[in-house]
C-alpha cells in the first residue's frame, strides 16, 4: 500500500488531540488517558480516528497516588508527541523514538527521513508539525503545551492544506465535527494509525 499523505495523517493527528484535550479539559472530572499510542488510535470507514484503550485511564488530579503521582495531563501531552512524531517520519514506535526524532529536528535532517510521498510539497507544514511535536516532547511538563493549543496547532495546518492542495493532493482533509463519540472505539474499525503506517513502509 501507499504511504498515508500527510493531510490524512495531520487530519488522524487534529482529531487524537481534539479527543485528548476533551478528556483533559471538558469533562466533568479531568481524565488521563496514560497510554496514548499509534496502537491505541483506531480508524473507522471513513478514517476519522477514534482513541481506545481506556484501560490505565486516571482521574485526575485527585485520583494519582504516591506511586503513580508523576502522571499528569502532559504526561499525554508527551506520549502524544511521540505518536505525532510517528505519524510524520513512519518510524516505528520505540523506546528511543523521541529523542531520534528530536535528534532530526535540531540537527536540520528531518527531511532526510521523510518520504517524498508523505511530504507532497509542504514541507513548511511538516516543519511546523515537527516543531509542534518536539515542544509536545520537552523533558519538563511544565514546558510543554496543553492538548487544547496542540489540537488548535494542528486544525491550523489542516486549515491550510485545505486551503492549498497540493498538485494530486486529497481534496476532504478537513476533520470531523466535534462529537465524543470520537473518544471510544466502538464503531471504529480494527485497524490502528499504527498497525496502517507499519504497512505501508
């Protein structure tokens, strides 16, 4: 199969976080998903990404105990960056993957690792993607953005692809409306954002 363009992947990307910033910032009691992963974000027939895998869930703040008490919202913040990093070289998830990625992102040799056919001509926007992730991925918590500023990052660079397609470029990238049902994966389909990029490479 062909490489996933990159307006399906930043359109799996804005609707992941537009589900985790949904759990951290608009229910009742914050929740925090504690394992966000390609794995865990399933596709439906027509591709809008659903997050599953409920099942390390928290409640916080309250709900952390003395054993777990480092987990906090931006501990998905970073566990997302790692999946957006995923989403935009194909590198398959290890436990290193953050600091490579970064690696690249300073080093000025993300290009490298970067499929022609995923970057269709935008580079600027894979650029700002990266540079998202990599802020997603900083050491301190503090320092990282919430899922609500990530979820608008990334609806922003969908907007502009929608905006400016790329020459053979897909035409309906825009995400869904927003509706909890995006946050189970009951009517998703088996096949995860990971098990997909995996495929295709």
């Amino acid at each position: 199969p062909s490489p996933l363009p990159l307006a399906r992947r930043l359109k799996i990307a804005a609707e992941t976080a537009e589900a985790l910033a949904f759990l951290h910032h608009d229910t009742g009691m914050q929740i925090i998903h504690c394992d966000v992963k390609t794995a865990n974000i399933l596709l439906d027939e027509n591709w809008t990404a659903k997050l599953s895998g409920f099942g390390a869930s928290r409640l916080g703040p309250e709900d952390l105990d003395s054993k777990s008490n480092t987990l906090t919202e931006k501990s998905d913040v970073h566990s997302f960056g790692v999946v957006l990093a995923e989403l935009l070289t194909g590198l398959e998830p290890q436990r290193n993957l953050a600091k490579v990625f970064v690696g690249l992102v300073e080093g000025g040799t993300l290009d490298k690792s970067l499929d022609e056919e995923i970057v269709e001509g935008h580079f600027d926007i894979v650029r700002k993607a990266a540079d998202l992730a990599k802020r997603c991925l900083k050491p301190k918590a503090e320092e990282r953005p919430s899922m609500k500023d990530v979820a608008a990052e990334l609806n922003g660079l969908v907007r502009t692809m929608e905006q400016h397609p790329s020459e053979g470029g897909e035409a309906d990238i825009s995400p869904s409306p927003k509706d909890t049902g995006n946050l189970g994966g009951s009517s998703a389909s088996s096949a995860s954002v990971g098990d997909i990029i995996t495929s295709a490479l």
